[in-house]
C-alpha cells in the first residue's frame, strides 16, 4: 500500500483530469497554469540556492546544494508532455535530486511544443550539453542527465543527438518514468488504466500530436526512445511506479538497451503514480528513490 502522501498524489492527479475534463475547451495557457503548480506538492529542499541564466538564448536554472562540488552536473529536462511543465515546476525536484549527489544541476527550461515542436527540445538539451562541455569546461564523465516523463525520453534521446553530432558522451542518464512518445503500444495502458490517475491514451495522443507537429515522425529515434539506437551508451537507472500506464515504456526502453549492450539498471516501486519523485521531502517513497538514484550515479561521477 502507498503511504498517506503519495496517495495524495493520486487525488491531486485526478482533480486535473477532472478540470480538464469538464472543459473541454480549454486553452492551452489555462492547461499550463492547471500544471505549474506541479511542483507544489514537493518539499523545498532546504540549503540550495537557485540561479536563473541563460544557455545560448535558451532560459535555464541553476540548482546549487550548498556545499556541492563544482566540476560535476546533473543536466536536468523536465516533463510535461513536451508541452506543459518549466524549470520553475521542477526546481525544487531537481533540488532534492542535486542535493542527494552533492553535486551542481543545471536546469533546462527547453522550448515547448506546440510552439517548438520536435526536433526543438532535444536540439535546445543538446545546445546545453555542449555549452556545459565548452563554456563551464566540464569533462563528459562528470556529467550526468536526469528528467522525468517526456524530460526523461530527453535524457535518452540527447545523448542519442550528442552522440550523432561526434561530441563526448556523459558518464551515465537517470530517467524517471520515460515516455515513448505517441506509442501506445504499452499493455500497462490496458492493465493500468484504472490505476494511473494522470496519463492514459487521450493524454499521450493530444500531447504526443503537439509535440511531433503535422510534418513530424513519431517514430524518429530523436523523439521516441523506443526507436533509438543505444549503442555506446553510458549507463541507464530507470525508475518508475508500477501504477504507471507508462510502465511498460520503461521496460521496453530498458530491454532494447540492455539488447545493445549498455549497462542498464531499472527499479519499479509498487503502487506509485507517475513521477511520484515529485513528493520528495513528503513522502517516504519518494525520498526512497532519489536515494537510490543518488547512490546509483556519485560514484559514476567519481564522488565517494
């Protein structure tokens, strides 16, 4: 059984579907206000600092644990379908996650579809890869990716860019919950429809169909995991909860990976919702993950 605040994740999930639902009009601006409270339900980690910047004309934030070192960098891509969700709605996530490494994480704040549609994003998380690279002088194995949902296929897919455009790869990727785009293929949207309080096929179709545009393949290995070559790889950790309809994007991503060879690492926790990483410093099982995530990757940063 979940604890008392994941719980709560679920009926926060569900009164947005209710709102979506019972105005079927409703704009895109109105559906972005509904999730920038996102981030609300998260604990504000305390002892990080954050600072806005840009990343060649590209908007991004800073997340700085007190005490972090500097030479290593969590590169972070927030989810949202592509379409809704910020660096604002992720921060203080992102915060958690920065502080359990000990590390600096540069959050990404890439140009949403329908506005930028595919290529855009990964185009913008690769731009912020090679500024880190050039301009703060960082070296690939000090650099790891994390993000969740859409922001976690980003992870995967920029290293997949990163690697067409001969740059160095990072030294390992942290996906929460990736999301296989427009497939719908998954049998957990079937088996977990009535468990998953957020996502279902009409949420995958409308936002996958803003993010792809009219011209866009969905099955493009830059813009749907599931196609992506991982040859080359650096390490995977996938985690994800096991009430997701998404689940089954997860393990499919995981299997064709470890079928290329790449070291990959996949943790589901029981009865979770999608992103439930989003209730750290609330929740138990959320706390639980970021731990695990944490200790998974320091020392492929080379902390101790």
């Amino acid at each position: 059984m979940p604890s008392k605040e994941s719980a709560e994740l679920a009926d926060l999930y569900r009164s947005w579907v209710a709102a979506m639902t019972a105005k079927p009009d409703m704009g895109l601006d109105e559906i972005r206000r509904l999730f920038s409270h996102w981030g609300d339900v998260t604990a504000d980690p305390r002892g990080v600092d954050y600072l806005e910047i840009e990343v060649e004309g590209i908007p991004a934030m800073w997340a700085v644990p007190h005490g972090a070192v500097r030479d290593r960098v969590l590169l972070c891509s927030h989810g949202g379908g592509y379409v809704v969700g910020s660096m604002y709605t992720h921060r203080k996530l992102f915060g958690h996650i920065a502080k359990a490494v000990g590390c600096r994480a540069l959050i990404v704040d890439y140009r949403r579809a329908p506005e930028n549609p595919h290529p855009g994003p990964v185009n913008d998380m690769v731009t912020a890869y090679r500024w880190l690279l050039e301009r703060e002088g960082l070296k690939p194995q000090h650099i790891a990716l994390t993000g969740d949902s859409a922001g976690g296929a980003l992870t995967l897919t920029t290293i997949a860019a990163a690697r067409d455009k001969g740059l160095p790869l990072p030294v390992a990727t942290i996906p929460m919950s990736p999301w296989a785009g427009m497939d719908t293929s998954g049998q957990t949207y079937d088996t977990n429809k009535d468990r998953d309080a957020l996502v279902s096929r009409d949420t995958t179709t409308g936002l996958g169909s803003l993010f792809i545009g009219e011209k866009g393949n969905p099955k493009d290995p830059l813009a749907n995991p599931l196609y992506t070559e991982y040859s080359k790889f650096p390490p995977i950790y996938i985690t994800v909860g096991d009430a997701e309809t998404l689940l089954d994007d997860s393990r499919r991503i995981a299997e064709r990976a470890k079928k290329a060879g790449v070291d990959v690492r996949i943790d589901v926790f029981p009865d979770m919702q999608h992103v439930f990483q989003f209730l750290a410093g609330t929740a138990p099982e959320a706390d639980d993950a970021i731990k695990r995530m944490a200790e998974w990757v320091r020392p492929k940063l080379g902390l101790s």
